[in-house]
C-alpha cells in the first residue's frame, strides 16, 4: 500500500517536473523566433540591458520579455511628433499593428494592417478619424521603417543602426 502511494507521488513529481521543462522550452522557442533576431541588432550601448537603438531620430525598441510571459512587442518612435509604431508578432499568426500619436492634448490609439490602412474605424469620433487621416504619411513611414528593421533582424544585419 505505502508503495502504490510512493509511486504516484513520484509520477506526479515527474509529471509536474516534466510539464516545467515543456513549457520553458516552449517559451524559449517563442522567445527567441520572435524577438531574438530583433535583440540581436537592436542594442544600444548607451543602454544597459535594453533593446532600445536610436536612428535617424526613430527609437526602436524591443519589449522586454519577462521569464515566461508571452506577450512582449516591437516599437518605433518618433518622440517629437508625438508618432508611435506597436507591433505584436505573434507565433502562429500574423502580426498585429498599433498606430499612437499624440495630438492637440489628446493621444489617439488605432489598430491598424501590415498597410497603414485603419481597422477599428468604426470606434472613433470624426476629430480622430480627422487626426488618423491627417497623418497618414507618418503611419506609412514607421510601417516601412519596421520593414526596413525586419529585413535587416532577417539578415542579422547589424550595421542597420550605424
């Protein structure tokens, strides 16, 4: 009798012990397919355990991923004009976009495609329907911008800040 219980403790120690282990290598997959080439070029001396380089008056940044969350995003800004890029990769699926920019005392949240073009239109007032459209060229300038910056994650380009 005590043996049987011995037993399915120790099964059940393994099994616990074992699920750990599957869903830290899980998480280390979805870690590094997503957001390891991005780590790899996107380090700024300057700033000590960030993914955060400057360029051409940009930041790109790379969330920093807490031990076994799996969210985590991608961000180009333009602090000056108040213009924000969010991208969250996701494993199985396409990317979603979010457009920021802050304007007239107000910030304006948009979800937007892989083009710029507004997805949630229907949600908003005209004023920030007004505001998405009036800087339209900001939002496809960030969209090539990020491009530009997974092409060169893609290639392990590293002089892409230079």
């Amino acid at each position: 009798m005590k043996s049987t219980n011995t037993r399915k403790k120790i099964i059940a120690l393994l099994i616990i012990i074992i699920s750990f282990f599957i869903l830290n290598a899980f998480w280390l997959v979805h870690h590094y397919a997503l957001f390891g080439k991005y780590e790899k070029i996107t380090k700024d001396p300057s700033v000590p355990g960030a993914y955060i380089s400057p360029k051409d008056d940009l930041t790109f940044s790379v969330s920093k991923i807490r031990y076994l969350n799996f969210g985590g995003n991608l961000g180009i800004s333009d602090p000056e004009k108040g213009i924000y890029l969010i991208i969250w990769p996701h494993l199985f699926k396409d990317y979603e976009y979010g457009f920021m920019i802050m304007a007239k005392n107000e910030t304006y949240n948009y979800y937007i495609d892989e083009n710029g073009k507004l997805l949630n239109g229907d949600l908003f007032s005209e004023e920030a329907l007004n505001t998405f459209k009036t800087n339209n060229k900001e939002v496809l300038f960030l969209i090539n911008e990020y491009n530009q910056w997974k092409l060169a994650a893609e290639k392990n380009d590293k002089t892409f800040f230079d």
